[in-house]
C-alpha cells in the first residue's frame, strides 16, 4: 500500500510523509501562511523522494486537526479531491490520535491528558487510558487550567513547566495509516469521503474580534 500524508495544521510550517508498506520518509516544509500557494509543489516532491507517482498511490491523508483552519481545509479539499478523481482511499487522521498512538509507542501506558493550544488563552484537551487510543470529545479549557491535576499532560506542539511536548512519530502515523481501522476516518466512495471534514479547528483572529464585538455590542 502506497501513502502520501499531508498536515496543514500548523500556520508556518506544513508536515509532509510518504511510504509503502516496507518504510516511510518524511519532510518539513517551511510554509509560513501560504501553504495554499505551495501544495502542489510539495506533493511532487514528495512523490519524487518516495519513488512513485500520484497514479500509484493507494491511499490520500491528512491531517484533520486541531490546528489551523485554513491549512486544513485547504489540504482537506486537495486530498478530497484527488481521492474522488483517483477512486483511492482517503483518510483522516486527527491530532490527538497521532499524539496518543506516538505516547504508547514509546511504552508510556495508563491515563493520560494530551493538550492542544488554541490561540492565545484556550486549549483542547481529551484524556484516555493508554494503550487504548479512544477518548470522550476534547474539552475547551482555559490554558491557564492545563496540568493543575495530577494526571501526566503532554502538549501537541508546545510545552511548557510540567507540560511535556509530544514527539509526534512517524511509525506511528505509519501504522495508523497502513493498519488502523477503528480510530482514523477511512473512506473509499464520494458519499465517505465528502464526511471527512476537520476533527477540530482553532478560530481565526477575525473570528474572534467578530464574537468579541458582537458581544460588547450587546
């Protein structure tokens, strides 16, 4: 099975891996808001690196959050896209999943809390019983709440005091990707694929001043 993964979530920088059932390789690229402009460029070079073409792929992923709204949805429809006219697989992977399958495949089990920043004062947070990947609907909360349990928290992206940075691996992506049926978003038909939409996104700025405004208006 032939794979390229995309994730768009973070606004400067965009995650990118490739592989087949033997192995996998993997690139950052330096994207910085404009990772709309450079998708296309990236996945060709992807595709150059691994070996084979986007004809032989069997499957298109990505990154389903949470993180960036428009580095999202932009991959979202890329992939989405390219699935419908290829007739391949398309697969959604989110976050907190990648994050939790990295934490057992670094032989860290039992409950765990893993946190993922919004802007400025928010974060998302699920918790879950290692090695077992599933968890309730992430909570919004406040950043100033984050590890004031007893519970070891670990950060998607950012760390801070008590707060360890996952590092977010490669094999594990690799496995949920080849291998995972139960805990990412699979689809091999239009009417599937056009359901795989973004797990969770952090609002804009814009968004915000908008609800803000609003509010004082009231």
């Amino acid at each position: 099975m032939k794979y390229l993964f995309i994730d768009a979530s973070e606004s400067k920088t965009t995650y990118a891996q490739i592989g087949d059932d033997s192995s996998f390789q993997t690139q950052i690229f330096e994207t910085d808001r404009d990772f709309a402009s450079k998708i296309t460029a990236i996945c060709d070079e992807m595709f150059e690196l691994a070996g084979f073409t986007p004809e032989q792929a069997d499957v298109m992923a990505f990154g389903t959050g949470p993180g960036s709204l428009t580095g999202i949805r932009v991959a979202g429809s890329f992939f989405r896209t390219l699935a419908m006219i290829k007739s391949c697989e398309l697969v959604g992977v989110n976050s907190f999943v990648w994050a939790l399958k990295s934490l057992s495949e670094a032989g860290i089990n039992g409950k765990v809390k893993v946190v993922a920043p919004t802007l400025i004062d928010k974060a998302f947070e699920v918790e879950a019983t290692l090695p077992a990947l599933s968890f309730e609907p992430p909570k919004l909360i406040e950043r100033t709440d984050i590890g004031k349990d007893s519970l070891k928290t670990y950060g998607i992206n950012f760390s801070y005091d008590a707060i360890e940075k996952v590092e977010l691996s490669g094999q594990a992506l690799h496995d949920l990707i080849l291998n995972d049926k139960n805990n990412v978003e699979r689809a091999n038909d239009m009417a599937g694929i056009l359901k795989i939409l973004p797990f969770y996104v952090i609002p804009s700025q814009a968004e915000r001043n908008f609800k803000q405004n609003n509010k004082d208006r009231q």
